[in-house]
C-alpha cells in the first residue's frame, strides 16, 4: 500500500498490540529500526529512488526488525544482529528480485522469511544469541475442543491478521484491516476474507482451536488473497475464483509447513503465502495471461 497514512496506522497497531498485550516493546521498536536501516541501506546503495519512496526496500526490512525480538531474547548483541540483519534484508530483496523478476514475479517477503530463518538457525549456535518464541508459532498437532462461536471466529480472523506482524490482538487486527481500507477496498476485504476463510477451513478439518485462536492458521491466507485477487491481477470475476484456489492452496501448505518447520528449528513465517503466490502468478505468466494493479 503506497500510503503513508497506511504506514503510520500498521505502526499504531504494533505499538497497540504490545501495550495491549503486556509485552516488551521490542517487536514495536524493532520494526521502526528495521525501517530505517532497511530504506538506509537502500539509499546508500542508490537504488531506483521512485521505488525506495514506495517503501519497496523497507517492508522487508521491517518485518526482519519484527521477527529478530520475537524468534531471540532481548539482550545488546540481539540488537547489533537486528541491525546487520535488516541491512542484509535490503541487499536480499535486491538479489531475489532480480532472479524472480524474469517471471515477472514481485520477491514478496521472501527476503524477511530468508534472512529471519538465518538468523534463527545462527543463534542456535552462540551462547549469546538465545532463541525463544518458537513453540507459539510452530505449535504441535492439538485436538479441536470446546465450542467455537461467532465471536471466537471474528476474534480469530482479526488475530490472523494482526498475526501477519507477530501481533496476537484482535484490536490491532481491526487497525490493520483499517490501514488498508484508507488505500484500498478491494485489499482490506480480501484480507479480511482470507483470513476467515483460513480460520473456517481450519475448524472444519479439526485443527487445535487454541491454535485457530491465537491466529495461526490464517495470517498467511490473509496476505495470499489480496495478492492474487487484487495486488498483483486485475480484480474480476475469474480473478476472484483464482484467488480462491490460491487461499485454500495456501491453508495446505501452511500445514505442511506446521509439520516441517519444527524439525528444521525455525518458524514458518510467511512463506506459504510466498510459494503459493510466486506459483500462481508464474502460473499465469507461463500462461501469458496480463497482470494490473491494484483495484
């Protein structure tokens, strides 16, 4: 969203979700520094600079400043390696972009996913750097109990969308649903379906209803039906069926991924919604289909 108004209400809702939650506010600190060393990095690296005002070189970066305090304990060195981190963050999103970009394929989040999962995977090996924070976003295979009302469901669709920047808060669900209606209808809707249909498809399969709750079935869903459905393909009527598909194939490789990822000691982050989304705008690239903007 090329919307500063947008920005300053995403990091309301970072600052909301962790007064709200009782919580250091690392992750809310983190983002802003991830911000600026990330579009820092950019400028000094003299980048297109049209782009750089479109904050294409520093979401990445921020959610690098997000993840880094959620995945290691809150010490100095965590700090440097936040730092250094978000500024690899920057040079990442320019080398996947090169590569991605002969399909005509945006790089997405992968750059924040990559590096977060090197840093994650380095900490296991320093003393110094302690990991935390995995249990939570890479939660074991539970048993669906108890009664889930209307109001669980609209409790857990909001926290899916919040959990996009590690935010468990249905309120700062409800801002960042607010931060992209300022620019765009058809995105905050898609987002918001998205992540019900995550969470409905989820209930109906019998996945862990504390999990469901805690939004972790539906933030990648969430970002996948905006990207196929209006983002990256102009919106009509076969564009919404593709973007259906696309959100339920994001829901089986976000299982997927809730299996794999512990294994390997790292969280799945946001790459179900990448491989879904790369795969079906090549898909349609392959298909010499046209792509638009936003609708």
């Amino acid at each position: 969203m090329d919307n500063p108004l947008t920005g300053a209400l995403n990091f309301l809702a970072l600052f909301w979700g962790a007064y709200a939650g009782g919580t250091t506010l690392a992750v809310a600190i983190g983002a802003m520094i991830g911000t600026l060393v990330a579009t820092t990095t950019a400028y000094g690296l003299r980048v297109d600079r049209d782009i750089l005002r479109k904050g294409l070189y520093g979401f990445n970066g921020m959610l690098v400043g997000v993840g880094v305090p959620t995945f290691l304990g809150n010490t100095p060195i965590m700090w440097a390696v936040l730092v250094f981190a978000c500024a690899a963050s920057t040079i990442i999103t320019l080398a996947v972009n090169n590569v991605v970009g002969k399909w005509n394929t945006p790089g997405l989040t992968f750059p924040f996913v990559l590096t977060t999962w090197l840093v994650v995977l380095m900490a296991y090996r320093f003393p110094e750097l302690r990991v935390i924070g995995m249990a939570p976003l890479a939660p074991p295979i539970g048993v669906a109990g108890g009664v889930f009302g209307l109001h669980d469901f609209v409790h857990a669709s909001l926290v899916s969308v919040a959990q996009v920047y590690f935010v468990d808060n249905p309120v700062s669900g409800v801002l960042f649903l607010l931060a992209l209606l300022v620019e765009s209808r058809w995105c905050a809707g898609l987002v918001a379906a998205g992540a019900m249909v995550a969470v409905g498809c989820a209930l109906a399969m019998g996945a862990d209803t504390s999990v469901i709750s805690h939004g972790l079935w539906g933030y990648s869903a969430a970002l996948t039906a905006p990207a196929i459905g209006c983002v990256y393909i102009k919106t009509n009527a076969g564009t919404l069926a593709y973007c259906a598909v696309a959100t339920l194939f994001t829901i089986l490789v976000q299982g997927a991924m809730a299996t794999l990822a512990p294994k390997l000691g790292i969280p799945a982050l946001t790459f179900p919604f990448i491989l879904t989304t790369w795969l079906f705008l090549i898909a349609r690239y392959r298909l010499g289909a046209g792509s638009g903007g936003a609708a």
